[in-house]
C-alpha cells in the first residue's frame, strides 16, 4: 500500500471511535458512518418525561465496563480523572441479601455510558443517520452508497458492525478471501437481548450497589438507574432478559414482553410501574469470537473488521479491537 491518506469507519461504537482517533493521531483523514441517530451503539442511554416532569434516564445496552489490559487502563485513568467514569462496584449480587465482591472494579459512564462515546466523538468527521446500502471498490478505492444515495470514497476501510452486518456489506468481495476466514467469520454468533426499561413511582427493591447479575431466564440483569447514579431525579429500572427468553420472544409484541418481565421482576420493585419502553438487540453479546483483535484483509483493498466479536468481547474489548485494527492498517501502508 502507498498511501493512508483517508480512511472510512463503518460503526461509530467503541470499537470505531477508538480505531478513528488512533488513526486521526497519525494524520489520516478519517470518516465515520453510523446509521443511528447518535455515537455509542450499545453504550447507549435513554431519556424519557416522566410523570413528575423531571426526566428519566437509563442505560439500556452496555451496564458496565471492566479493565484488564494495561493499555486499556491508561485510557480509563484519563476518563476517571476527567470526571467521565466511575468505579460502580467491585461484583453484583447475584440475588438479594447475598453479595459478590470479587475485588475487580466495574466502571460505568457518570453520566450515563453514551456519554463516553460522545467524548470519544469530539474532533471526529462522525456523520449519523448514515446507513451503508452498499460497498463496491475500483483500483484505488472503496465507495459506500449511502441509503440517501450520498457516496463517500476513502483508499481504506474499517468495518466494526456486529460481523453478520459485515458479511452483507462485503458480499461482493468475500469470494476474494480464503476459504478458511470466510467460516471462521462465519461462525461468530451473538445473543440477542430485549431491554424493558421502567419507570417507577417510588424506590426499587435492589440492593446495594444496585444491580443484580442473575444470569438465569427469564432476567439476566436488573439495574436501578437511580442507585447507579444517572437517574438521579426518577427511579427507573433497567432489565435485560435472558438469550432463550429473548429468542422465544422475538416476534411477540412489546407489550407483552414487558408484562412478563416485569411480573418476573416483581419481587424487586415494591413501587409501582408508572411506564415502560422495550428496546430491541438482535447482536447484544458475541459468544462464539474469532481468535484474533482484527481482521486486516488487503485485497482487492485494505479492509479491517473489529468489534467486539474479535478477541474478547465486552467494551474493553471493542476498544482493543478497534485499536487493533488501526495499527493493522498503519502497519500496512508502513505509517
């Protein structure tokens, strides 16, 4: 490869946030793609009107973060020392009057996880409400065609969507690539999850430091937004339910999601359910990852895949996944 002079990043999450910054540090004019309405992916957080007014809050995708990788560390000192993160915990029980301190850390965004996106956004060519319709390449380089029919050309490419998204978009060119990567691409899977998020009149019943880590069906994780620290005017609830009651569930209608979640968590919200929302994710948690941080294919074109499908899973994961996969291309066009 000659030159890095621009790169496209399909996904504004972590993964993307942090190869966009790695690369921008060395002079690459980076764009980012993202077909939501705002950065994160599942570091995502809601707001809602509540009945009093105030509003509500809660963090319906990724609860938490741990760190185990010195590198990784660096950037979360950075954070906690901004008044960005905080440690939340060190374990969640995993029911009530019990406990599960295991001595690790748990942080999460003091403001919510988005907010941690929306820092790592700032200074970043990030374009929302940009869906991918469609990836072609000439000799020298790769074009998205946007949904709006809007092209965008870059001589590199980095694609972080959950990798069955990948594979769509690369369609044209995977018959390019060994046989053996197509499978292994091929074999990462993900649970999908439904998140019910509840407003409450009153208190919930969660213990300290308010979460529970169940890990059973039909609730894997409750969290009470106010006890965390995010809500701090409404009681709200977070639960995300487990992948068997997720995939029974996936056509049923929301509203009788929520009723059954909400009646398995009964025991933890003494105070009445003013309102509730269900979101919907159909890639939540990889659990079956391919055994490297990236991917860096270079024909017909440099293209990396990362995520949080690559290496380890989980938020620290993405982020050196997507670290990884900047370096690839740097190391490529020897930068």
């Amino acid at each position: 490869m000659k030159s890095l002079d621009n790169c496209l990043i399909v996904g504004a999450g972590m993964a993307g946030l942090m190869a966009a910054h790695r690369l921008q540090a060395e002079g690459v004019k980076v764009t980012l793609l993202d077909k939501g309405r705002g950065v994160g992916g599942r570091l995502a957080t809601r707001w809602a009107d509540s009945e009093t007014g105030a509003k509500a809050y809660f963090d319906h995708g990724a609860q938490f973060f741990t760190v185990r990788d010195a590198r990784f560390q660096r950037f979360v000192n950075e954070w906690r020392n901004g008044g960005l993160v905080r440690e939340w915990s060190r374990g969640f029980p995993a029911a009530l009057h019990s406990a599960n301190d295991d001595g690790h850390p748990r942080y999460c965004g003091v403001a919510g996880m988005n907010a941690i996106a929306r820092h790592l956004a700032q200074g970043l060519d990030v374009r929302l409400s940009a869906q991918v319709k469609r990836l072609s390449h000439d000799d020298a380089l790769w074009q998205a065609e946007l949904t709006t029919g809007e092209k965008v050309a870059a001589n590199a490419l980095i694609l972080t969507p959950p990798v069955p998204q990948s594979l769509t978009l690369l369609d044209d060119v995977l018959a390019q690539w060994p046989a053996a990567t197509r499978e292994a691409l091929a074999e990462i899977a993900y649970d999908p999850c439904f998140a019910v998020l509840a407003t409450l009149a009153g208190p919930s019943g969660l213990p300290a430091p308010g979460a529970l880590q169940l890990q059973r069906e039909p609730i894997a994780w409750i969290a009470d937004n106010h006890r965390k620290g995010i809500s701090p005017d409404v009681h709200t609830l977070t639960i995300h339910a487990g992948p068997e009651f997720t995939r029974t569930h996936w056509e049923t209608p929301y509203d009788e999601v929520a009723q059954l979640l909400l009646d398995a968590a009964r025991e933890w919200t003494p105070a009445p359910v003013q309102s509730w929302q269900v979101h919907r994710w159909r890639y939540s948690q990889p659990q079956r990852l391919y055994p490297e941080p990236c991917l860096l294919m270079t024909a017909p074109l440099p293209v990396a895949l990362a995520g949080d499908g690559f290496g380890a899973a989980r938020v620290e994961g993405a982020a050196l996944s997507g670290l990884a996969a900047a370096e690839a291309l740097l190391a490529y066009a020897n930068i």
